[in-house]
C-alpha cells in the first residue's frame, strides 16, 4: 500500500471523497489546503482567472468548475484541486499530486493530512487512487488502481481521525 503511493511511475495519485460533499466543505477544504500551500493558478472550466479571494463565492455558484493549483513546502510539494458541480451542495472534488512530490518515510504524517483532507470532506468515504483508476471498483488490469480507501485503512486517533489503520 505505501509503496504504491511513493511509487515514481509517470502516474499521479488522486485523493477522492463520496461522489458528491457539500459547498461548505469544498469552501472547508480550499481554506484549508490555502494554510499550507501558496496558490499558484485558479481559473475556471472557460481558463478565466478566480482570485484567491474569490474562491469561496465561486464555489458558492449555481455550477460551475474550478481547478487550482498550489505550491509549497508541505508534503506533497504540489496540490491540485479539482472541484465540478452541477447543482449547490453537490460538489465532486479530486486533489491530485505526483509521488515524487511526497517526503519519503513520512507517511504517518501524509495520513493525518488525509484524515484532516476527509475530515473537512464530511465524507463517509475516501480513495486514494492511481490516475485514471476506477475509483469506486479498482479496475487498474493487472495493478490495482485504487492503493487504499476506507474499506482498508481507517482513519483514526485524535476526535476519532489520524494515523491509520489497517482493516483486517
């Protein structure tokens, strides 16, 4: 499982939550993920700019598309965060990276970035993936797309989130 995560293979890794969280959460999320990384670029599905502070009332829009991309010293180094929706309170979000922007031998530290990441989700479920992967039923052929969810690694510790778990 963490080898596949760190494994430099040309592909990125995807984090997703339940298809859908609400607009809340993703405007959780983005502030969120703005106190550890710096953002880079945000435009939306026509590549027109969204100011930083802007973001929040962007998601707050009947539907729409943003993408963001952000930088920084945290691991990984480099965030993408990809947010569709059709109707309010039905937002489908993906962060992406590359496992070459990982720290290496940190991965106690990348789970508790994820139980914070599911946290703020106010999601049930999680996946993190190899791109392009299923992300409900790993259908990657011969390698398996998803590297671990929330039917094989709980989330938990402190107020019931951190340092994960394997399920047996």
């Amino acid at each position: 499982m963490e080898s596949s995560l760190y494994e430099v293979d040309g592909s990125c890794r995807d984090i997703n939550f339940s298809e859908c969280i609400s607009t809340s959460s993703a405007c959780s999320l983005l502030e969120f993920i703005g106190t550890r990384w710096s953002l880079s670029r945000a435009v939306d599905s026509e590549g027109e700019q969204v100011e930083r502070s802007a973001l929040a009332d962007y998601l707050r829009q009947r539907d729409g598309t943003l993408l963001t991309v952000w930088d920084g010293l945290s691991s990984p180094r480099h965030l993408q965060a990809w947010f569709h929706w059709t109707s309010i309170d039905q937002v489908f979000c993906e962060l992406t990276f590359f496992p070459e922007d990982l720290e290496a031998g940190r991965f106690g530290d990348f789970l508790d970035l994820l139980a914070s990441l599911v946290k703020l989700a106010q999601s049930s479920e999680y996946y993190v993936r190899v791109e392009d992967a299923s992300w409900r039923h790993a259908d990657g052929g011969s390698k398996p797309g998803v590297i671990f969810s929330h039917e094989s690694l709980a989330l938990c510790g402190l107020d019931g989130w951190g340092r994960g778990k394997a399920r047996n």
